[in-house]
C-alpha cells in the first residue's frame, strides 16, 4: 500500500495572469502552479515559500488556503505511468513580495521545468496546464475554498 504525498501550490494572480512553471517532456510544453511536496517537519506554508524559491526564484507572501485537490494516478491520463500516485495538493493564494522580482527561473527547479512565466487568464484553456479544474476555476472567477476531489 502505497503512502499519500501532500503537496503545496502557489497560485499567484497579477493584472488578469498568473504565474505558472514552463515544463517540457515528449509530447511539449506544459505548466504547473509552483509547489511540490511537503517534507516531514514543514507546515504547509512553509513549503510552499520554499517550493517557490526553488521553482520561481523569487520570494512569496502566503496567504489563504483556496483550493484542495486530491490525484490520484490511476484515475487521470497518465494512469500507466503515474498509476500508484496519490496526492492531496493545498493551493494557497500568494503575491510575490518584490513585485518586481525575477521569476524566469528558480533556484533548484524539477528537471523538466524550463522556466516560469505570467500567463493570461484567458489563455488557460488554451495550454497545457494540470490541472485543468483549478485553470477553470480561476478564469471563471469561481468561489475560493472549495474542496475539488479527484479532478483533472
């Protein structure tokens, strides 16, 4: 039986974008909000900071809890490779605290990032972006706080 990860994400909005990390594998590019696992000892907040240091370069003030979304591999489209995974990811709502800072690339980013980058809100359905549900959420401006379940 596998162990359940927990996962921090910030979601950081600034004139109609947000700021999303540039990934690549086979199939292109695609874009995840910055976070990743929380370490054994770390409250959630804290991870998420470190997490954005480490994938934007750039330092965060963290603020509310928005969203919980679970993954659970076997259930999403990359089940065959990814079907043993489950995660409970916290998205929190963050500003970067020097609003000019550079956010192209971070510290110790994943070996699949490429980069960072502000995209717009209305171009969201348009990329490759996981997931999907919390894109949909933000550009439709829907209700903060909200349990999401197992979505794409």
């Amino acid at each position: 039986m596998g162990a359940i990860r927990n996962s921090t994400k910030a979601v950081i909005l600034y004139d109609g974008r947000v700021l999303l990390t540039r990934n690549r594998d086979q199939w292109g590019d695609f874009y995840l909000f910055p976070g990743g696992g929380q370490e054994f000892g770390e409250v959630l907040k804290d991870a998420v900071f470190r997490e954005c240091m480490e994938e934007i370069g750039a330092e965060v003030i963290v603020g509310d809890l928005l969203h919980v979304r679970e993954y659970i591999g076997k259930n999403h489209e990359f089940a065959e490779w990814d079907s043993g995974a489950h995660q409970v990811e916290f998205y929190f709502e963050c500003r970067l605290k020097d609003p000019g800072a550079d956010t192209s690339q971070g510290v110790n980013p994943d070996s699949y990032q490429t980069g960072a980058e502000w995209v717009e809100l209305e171009r969201l359905d348009h990329i490759r972006l996981y997931p999907k549900t919390v894109g949909e959420v933000l550009r439709n401006k829907a209700n903060a706080g909200r349990y999401l379940g197992d979505v794409n």
